[in-house]
C-alpha cells in the first residue's frame, strides 16, 4: 500500500506526518512525503521517499505583520492564490499511484485525490479547525467569547474564505473537469477530518456536527542525545527556563532578545534561548544562558523547569508530554486558544500575547510559575494521561478502517 502524505507551512506542520510515516514505514506501507522543495534534506534523512510540492513558506512569513490578523490573513490568501496553480499540477503528479492521500490541509489534495480516485483523509493538529460555538476561527485573539458571537465570526470567515480562496480553487478544478467547491473551508478539512489533539487538554465540542474524529498528539519519538553543550548547561545547575519561539518570525530580533534576556535577570534563572525563525542572538557569552538553533523537544522539554513558547500545536503536544508548567506568548493562529486551554487546567498563568511581551511581564509570570509547585503537578498529572494514549496508533486506525 502506497500512503502520499502532503503538508503545507513550517516545520510544525510537517513533523506530525512523520511521527505517522514512520510507524506507517515500520508497518511495511510505502510512505511518499510531499512538502515544500526546503524540507527535502530533512526528509530524505529519515528515510522517506521525498515529493516538491509548493515553495518555501518562510520566505512569505518573515516578510509579514504577525500583530494584525486581518491584514495577515490578508495576505495568507495572496500567497495561497499564487501557489495554487503549482500545487495543483504538482501534487496530481504526485498521488498518482498512491492508495491513500494523508494531508494537513493542502489545497490541493483534496482534488487531486479526488480525481485519482483514492480515498483522501485531513489530519488536523487542533479542535479550533472545526467550526464551533465554543471558541472563535483561529486567527482571534480574543478568546471567551458568546457563543453566538463565535458562530457569526465562524459564518463571517466562511464568507470571507469563499470570497478569497474559492474561485482559485474552482478555476483549477475546471481545467480538470471537475465540479466546483462550495465552502473553501469545508473542503480544505474534508468529508472525515482526524483530530491529533490530545483529548484531555482539548476534546471536539458537542455542537461540531458529527464526522471527525479524534485520536491524539503525533509526536516523534525521543531518540539519539542531546548536544554535548546543552547537556553540559542542563548539568551545570537547576533545571533552566526554555524560551522559544518556534517558526514565528520577529522584525526586530535584537529588541526581542534583550526582553527575554532583561527577564531572565530579572527572574535570578538559568536559560536556554532557542533562535528559531525569529533569529534571536544573544550579544555576548553568558553563563546564565546557552543560545541553540534548534530544540529538541521530546529530549530537553522534560529536563527543564518551565517552557516558555508561542503555543503552536506541536510544541504544545511536546510541553504536555513532558509534564512540566508553561508560560504561552501567542502569536496568531490557533495559538491564542491554546495559550486559553494551558490557563484554564491551571498548568500556566494567563498568556502573554505578543504584542505586550516585556521584561517585567515575562520575569513576573516565570517567577510566579516557579512558585506555584501546585502548577506542576497539574502539569505532571496531566501528562500522565496524555502518554497513556498512543495518537500515531490511532490515527493509523482511524485511516485505515474509514
């Protein structure tokens, strides 16, 4: 059986299909990974036969304004308009021969899948993709809203998704023969979205009508050592606070990294700042803080005290797992409704968004969280259950058996 797995964005969004390939490959299923031509390295390491689909996605995201999310969203679908076509011809290349299609929302999977005639299943990392009452579309900060409130921004993004998104969509389709979509939203989650959230930090409402299902958190497993640097840090005192970003960009990476390193001061804690896409840099050598490229959550998250990050649904996944409190700075995206749901079970304090991070804020929540070991054994019991389920089983289930 040939399994095509297709992903569109950052590295986030293609790490859970490969925690899946790889059970998949172990399974004797031939695994295609189809993602943009810059993970190509990164995915032919690990063995997987690799697929160029789409362009590099950081470029577009480290020009943007990450604090308004109208004028993000915006610009999003521009992008999504000027990929289209090449994802289109890219990707019907690509499932040709394929038995299943397996996609993180890929605008072209749907359709190519479809006209191939194979079965084509969407693996969605949060509840949040799922139109409900009980939460606003992602992309909104403001969380804890009426739930009337929320299905008029649901309809209202629709309509606005439609207005953008659709008419690329159909104009491809056409050139095909196919008939055209007629909710954009409706046909990037497709007929029978997998849910790969773990289900005690966030269950699918009761009022998402009936069709997905959930199975639980894709994670890699934790394999191989931490760098000699970071294990010599880890050894060299109390468990540090990690600070990270992940895949969010930052205009201004020298202002960013004297906040962070401003609160560190003021917190009296060890750190390890991770650059990401943001490009932090620390100034100068400091015993307090080792600065890394890149982290290896499973390995280091459970090693540290508190995980300082943006709420992406990886790296989410990763902080529960290893059971310790987290301090969540969304960005946009669905990271405010995480950074809500990590508040609400009580292994965090209030998030603070971006756009009002500063040194004060940040010392003051990381020494409240240090002072709080209730905070931690929420979190350590909350992983507990997490890790009793296996979501990459699960999901696999879930494709198979329909």
């Amino acid at each position: 059986m040939h399994v095509v797995m297709t992903a569109f964005g950052s590295r986030g969004d293609i790490q859970p299909l490969l925690a899946l390939g790889l059970r998949m490959r172990d399974q004797g299923y031939r695994v295609t990974i189809a993602a943009a031509p810059n993970y190509r390295r990164w995915i032919e390491n690990l063995g997987f036969r690799f697929a160029g689909v789409g362009g590099d996605f950081g470029p577009w995201l480290k020009q943007q304004d990450t604090k308004n999310p109208f004028v993000l969203l915006k610009s999003l679908a521009g992008y999504i308009r000027r990929e289209t076509p090449l994802c289109f011809a890219q990707t019907l290349q690509v499932v040709r021969g394929a038995d299943l299609v397996v996609t993180t929302t890929h605008i072209a999977s749907q359709s190519a899948a479809e006209l191939a005639g194979v079965p084509c299943r969407t693996v969605l990392p949060t509840v949040q993709m799922l139109p409900s009452g009980h939460y606003p579309p992602m992309g909104f900060p403001w969380q804890g809203l009426p739930t009337k409130l929320n299905r008029l921004l649901w309809q209202a993004m629709d309509l606005l998704f439609n207005r953008m998104l659709k008419g690329p969509v159909n104009s491809e389709r056409a050139k095909l023969g196919m008939g055209p979509i007629r909710s954009f939203l409706s046909y990037m989650r497709g007929a029978r979205p997998i849910v790969t959230a773990d289900q005690a930090f966030m269950d699918i409402p009761s009022d998402v009508s009936s069709g997905p299902i959930q199975t639980g958190s894709l994670t890699l497993p934790a394999k191989g050592d931490l760098e000699p640097d970071m294990e010599t840090f880890l050894n060299g005192g109390d468990p540090p606070i990690y600070i990270g970003f992940g895949s969010m960009v930052d205009r201004t990476p020298e202002k960013t990294t004297k906040i962070i390193l401003d609160a560190i001061r003021l917190s009296g804690q060890r750190a390890i700042l991770c650059a990401g896409w943001a490009d932090l840099a620390l100034p100068s050598a400091s015993a307090m803080v080792l600065m890394i490229r890149e982290a290896p959550h499973a390995l280091l998250f459970p090693r540290v005290a508190v995980v300082v990050y943006h709420g992406g649904a990886g790296t989410t996944a990763a902080a529960l797992r290893a059971g310790v409190p987290q301090i969540v700075v969304p960005h946009l995206g669905d990271q405010f409704f995480h950074a809500r749901r990590v508040y609400e079970l009580g292994i965090g304090p209030k998030p603070i968004p971006r756009s009002k991070l500063n040194a004060r804020r940040l010392a003051e929540a990381i020494n409240a969280v240090l002072g709080m070991p209730e905070m931690r054994r929420k979190a350590e019991a909350l992983a507990d259950e997490v890790r009793r389920i296996d979501g990459v089983a699960l999901t696999i289930e879930a494709l198979l058996t329909g």
